[in-house]
C-alpha cells in the first residue's frame, strides 16, 4: 500500500527572489530621484546614486551566475600561413622605409595595399578552416534590420539641414577631404588638418566623391559608420551577454543623443567609439575561441584605426592592458595560444601602421605636439586651466577636473562647441539612471573578463580623456566609452526584466517583462529626439558662418568676396570655406596695407564687414565708390554683419554752357 506524504504548502517562487527583485526596484528608486534632482542638488544626489548602487550591487551578489562553457577549446593552426603572414610584414615595412625616404606615392601606397592583401589572404584562409557553419537566427535578422531601419531614420533623415550649426572643425574636415582628393599624386602617408594622418578624411573624402563638395558628401559616411557602430555593439553583446543584451546595447546606442550628433556630422570624432567596440569585439572572440582570423582583423582594424582621431590611439593601450589581465586568470594550457595571438594582433597592427610610423621618424613633433597642447601638464594648459578656476594649484585642477569628467554620465554639460549639449550630462535621465546601476552591477564582480573589460574602457579613457586634458568635459575626447555605456544600460535591464521573469508567475512574467522592456526603451527614445531633434539642433548656433557662406553662395559667382574687420573670425574659416567651396573668397587684415598694392574691382568686388571692422567703412568706400551696405541679423542679433554691394557709379552731369 502506497503511504500518502502531506504535502505542505511551498512558495512558487523562492523568498530569495523577491527579495532580489525588491533590491533592484529600490535601486532605480534611489537613482532614479537622484537623477530627477541632480541639476538642483547635485551633492545629495550623488549619495542618492551611491545608495541606489549599492543596493544594486547587493541585489547582483545575490543573482547566481551562470555557469561558464566548458567547451575545449582548439589552439589556432598556423600551418601554412606564416609565409604568408612574413611577406605581409616584409611588404608593409618596406612601405614604411620607402615613406620614410621620400619615395613616390604610387610605390608606397601599391607596396602597402600588397601588405594588406596578403593579410587579408591570411584572414581569408584561418575562417574558412574555422568556420563553424552556423547561420544567424531569424531573430538576429530582425534585429539587424530593425537597428537598420532605426538608424537609417535617425542618423540619415535630413542629414544635409539636420544639425544646422556646421562647426569650424567639421568644415576643416571637408576642406581636408577636398584636398587630400585633388592632390596629385594621391598620398595617405602625410598630414592634414591638425597633424592627423590623410587616412583620417579618407571615408569623407569617398563621400564628397560620390555626392559633391556638400553637406550630404560630407556626413553621409558618418551615418554609414554610425550604423555600423550600432550592428558591432548589437553583435557583440549577444555573443558574449546574450541576444537580449545584444538587442538593448543598440537600442540604447542608435538614440543616444551624443551618438546621433556625433553620426549625422562630419567629425572624425566618430571613427574611436566604433574602432573601440570593434577592436574589442575581435579581441573578445579571438580570446574566447582562439581564431586566428579574429585576431588578424583586430590587428588590420588596430593599425588602421589609430591613424584617425587623437583618442584612437589610446584603443592599443587599453587592450595591452585588458589582455595581460585576462592573461593572469587565464587557463594554464591556453596561455601559449592566447599570448601567440596578441603577438599575431600587434605584429599586423605595426605593420598596418607602418608607413606613417615612417612618415613620423622623419617629423616627430607631428605625432605628438596636438597630444601635449590638450594635456593639463604643459605649461600653456596650466595658465588656461589656471584663468578657468581661478588657481595655479594642479593638485586643485586636477580633483576639480576629476570631479567634471566623473559627473558627465549624469550630471556636467559637454564643454566643446562641437556638440555643447546644456543642460545635462551625456545621457538623459532614463539612462543616465541605469548607467548607474549598470556600473554597481559590474563592480559586484570585477574580476569577470567580461566585467574587468567593460570597466577598463570605460574608466581609463574617462580620466585620460577627461580628468587629465583641457576643457574636461570635451566629450568628443571620451566618445570611445559611448559603445561601453551602453552596454552597462543593457546589462541593468537586462537584470532588472530578469528578475521580474524570476520572481512572477510564469504568464504574467510573459506580459510583464516585455512591457517593462518596450516601456523603459519607449521612454528612452522620446527624451533623446525630443533633446536632439526639437530642442537642440534647430536652435544650437555659435557663429554666423553658415549666413555668410550663404550669402557669399546667393551673390558671389564669378565675383570675390573680400573679409573686411574679421579679428578673431575670418573667411578663411573652415565652415565658410567649405559651403562656399568654389566661390573665390579672401580675407583682409589689414586694409590699408592691402590698398598700397592692390585696387579692387567694383565690378567684381563683394564684401563681408564684421562689425569690429565698421570704422573701415569709409576708407573703404573712397576706395571703392558707393556701397550698398545691409546689415544681417543672426541670432539675436540684428547685426551680426554687414554685408557691401558696390553701387555703380553715376556718370558726371554735363557741364551746362554760361549764358
């Protein structure tokens, strides 16, 4: 006979998850109203963010950690490709010793471009013998396409008008794009704008190819690298988080309103976000799964990629570092293989780079002068940071520069005029609250690779970008933690829906969950367009270039536009040369000095007058006869410039005979 055993009533869901789960909320509680209130108490606030980090931090310890692959794991086979691989090298440093001296474009660019084939060959050769066959997910499709379709709408709609401010950097970057296309013969090995290698203008230099010397040429391709940044954080967080925080990761980038400035302007400020996360990205897969093609593509996308914006060249730095610490928890038989393919990823990235390496033996302060001029350590930052605060103590500058760029997440405004957001701090409030909650939950184990990586790139380039350069926080300097933020958002909502899923009943887990997602993303994207959208890029103006090159455009063919009392501010202006790209414009300094050896044509003479050159009015009038003189309003201001139309010149009256 059977025996009955009572049952006794058990919860269906364990105490500890509602426990877990009433941490969390009370952590987006506590961040949440210290975020509502940072503006007007940015102190109290900031024990609010502790105190919601800590809760969060306690609720993650109480989370358990899914077990890690125990997947064995094949050491990469070079068999057949170190040949290869050695001519590639041999082809790139004699490119760099034929740049080095002096040797003519053609044989450099044709020696490098060999170099580089026959990685590529190499990269070609290690995937097709590791490729594992596996095709994407319908599910990863249609993330892809939504992200597509998401970032084609918010980083292409009225790319050309949309912002309307063309900033004096981006219009230099067109005119570097402009001239690296008609130099002849066509050099990448030298310098531009600001001592930057060629390569960094040569995607906007495709599109002023494709589209003209316009607003359209010269953003298009930083609406294809943003949507290209998003897809690489997409894909990078489902392979190694999961296809939810994958999905997240991008949401939260594609809105983000710094990245849709940064994705819908000129800028090479761009190129280090998406470099990071994709160097990154092939890091994390060459160390995961020891692919050799992995680790050739970092190496390729390394040396490539550091020839670009300034804060690139901190990418190699932060993967020297990550990859010795990852090397110390590292399994003791996959030590030999993992060190071999950081040795394949920096031999390719100093080949890649080999040609300006030999460009820079011969011209050395290039490299660096552009690097010493930001950092707050030169004499020349010590007095302009010293006028700023009001103090010649570095120690001071420093805490009060630490305090700016730690506080730029949520709090302290972007002090460049390149995106010069106000008010508020890179995010807005919905992820700027779990951005603080990602990074408790990150620091309840820090020691994970994943976790250890994620805090690294994002607060080493924070201090050195930020802490420790001029101007903190100039937020194009720290773009390259935008990707790496972002999946610290995803990654706390990805803890929070899991906990919900943990703790509900399974049916209202399946309704609740997904609201709370759709909601959370929902707002998200409403605060981001209405900020960029509606109350940034329609009114954010900071001089009026973009009216003078208009005008100069509406009346100046086949005419010269002259400059007449530009002190501080000149036609020569990257954002004035380049809309008016192909019209014939010229600054005047000093007007009697030019008047001693040149006469102006009224006939095709045209004027811009700024108003500290007012006074020259009159001398400029007896040099040219009568002006038509219109003041313009920018802005506010009513008189912005004037603009002079030489009148023609009546004949004299007939003399009238003597009675």
């Amino acid at each position: 006979m059977n025996q009955h055993v009572p049952s006794s009533p058990t919860p269906s869901t364990p105490p500890r998850s509602w426990v877990t789960l009433l941490l969390k909320l009370a952590a987006v509680g506590a961040a949440g109203t210290a975020q509502a209130y940072v503006s007007a108490q940015p102190w109290p606030s900031v024990a609010g963010f502790a105190f919601g980090g800590l809760l969060f931090l306690v609720a993650e310890l109480r989370t358990p950690v899914p077990a890690g692959s125990s997947e064995q794991r094949q050491p990469p086979k070079f068999k057949g490709l170190w040949t290869l691989l050695a001519v590639g090298c041999a082809l790139s440093l004699a490119a760099g010793i034929l740049v080095y001296r002096g040797a003519q474009p053609a044989l450099t660019h044709s020696t490098w471009l060999l170099g580089l084939l026959c990685f590529g060959g190499c990269t070609l050769w290690s995937w097709c013998r590791s490729r594992s066959g596996r095709r994407p997910s319908p599910r990863s499709l249609a993330a892809v396409l939504l992200l597509l379709l998401l970032a084609g709408g918010l980083f292409g709609w009225r790319v050309s008008s949309i912002p309307l401010e063309v900033h004096g950097d981006e219009g230099e970057e067109g005119m570097d794009a402009v001239e690296l296309l008609a130099e002849t013969p066509f050099n990448l090995f030298t310098v531009g704008w600001y001592w930057l290698p060629r390569l960094h203008v040569l995607r906007q230099a495709v599109g002023l190819k494709l589209f003209g010397v316009n607003l359209l040429g010269l953003r298009s391709s930083s609406v294809v690298l943003g949507a290209v940044g998003v897809l690489l954080v997409f894909a990078f967080g489902a392979q190694f988080w999961g296809f939810e925080v994958g999905l997240l990761a991008g949401l939260v980038l594609v809105s983000a309103r710094f990245f849709i400035h940064l994705s819908r302007t000129g800028f090479e400020y761009l190129d280090t976000p998406v470099l990071s996360v994709l160097v990154v990205w092939l890091a994390c897969w060459a160390w995961r799964d020891l692919r050799l093609d992995a680790a050739l593509l970092c190496g390729l996308a390394l040396g490539l990629g550091i020839q670009t914006y300034y804060a690139s060249r901190l990418v190699p730095v932060l993967l020297t570092v990550t990859w010795g610490l990852w090397l110390t928890g590292s399994e003791r038989r996959l030590q030999p293989a993992r060190v071999t393919l950081f040795v394949v990823i920096a031999v390719v990235a100093l080949a890649t780079v080999a040609p300006m390496a030999g460009y820079f033996c011969r011209r050395p302060s290039d490299l660096w002068w552009r690097t010493l001029e930001t950092s707050a350590f030169t004499q020349s930052a010590l007095t302009h940071l010293s006028y700023g605060y009001g103090t010649r103590n570095l120690n001071y500058i420093l805490l009060v520069q630490l305090q700016h760029a730690v506080t730029l997440f949520n709090y302290t405004s972007d002090s460049s005029l390149q995106y010069g957001y106000r008010p508020g701090g890179l995010f807005e409030p919905v992820t700027a609250t779990l951005f603080v909650l990602g990074f408790a939950g990150t620091c309840a184990r820090p020691l994970r690779n994943r976790n250890l990586m994620l805090l690294l790139w994002i607060v080493v380039p924070v201090i050195v970008g930020g802490a420790l350069t001029i101007d903190t926080p100039f937020y194009p300097r720290i773009g390259g933690v935008v990707p790496f933020a972002a999946l610290m958002v995803a990654l706390a909502l990805r803890s929070l829906l899991g906990s919900l899923r943990a703790t509900l009943p399974s049916r209202a887990a399946h309704i609740a969950a997904p609201l709370v997602g759709v909601g959370v993303c929902g707002l998200i994207f409403a605060h981001n367009i209405q900020d960029y959208f509606f109350d940034y890029a329609p009114r954010h103006r900071h001089g009026p270039g973009v009216e003078i090159a208009a005008w100069v455009r509406a009346h100046g063919a086949g005419k010269t536009t002259y400059m007449v009392g530009g002190k501080g501010f000149y036609i020569r202006h990257g954002t004035i040369r380049f809309l008016s790209y192909g019209f014939a414009i010229e600054d005047i300094g000093d007007l009697d000095g030019y008047l001693r050896g040149n006469r102006f044509d009224p006939a095709t003479s045209l004027f811009i007058i700024m108003p500290q050159g007012k006074e020259l009015i009159p001398k400029l009038q007896s040099a040219v006869g009568p002006l038509d003189i219109q003041p313009q309003r920018f802005r506010n201001d009513p008189a912005a410039f004037y603009t002079a139309v030489p009148l023609p010149r009546r004949p004299p009256a007939p003399a009238t005979a003597e009675p």
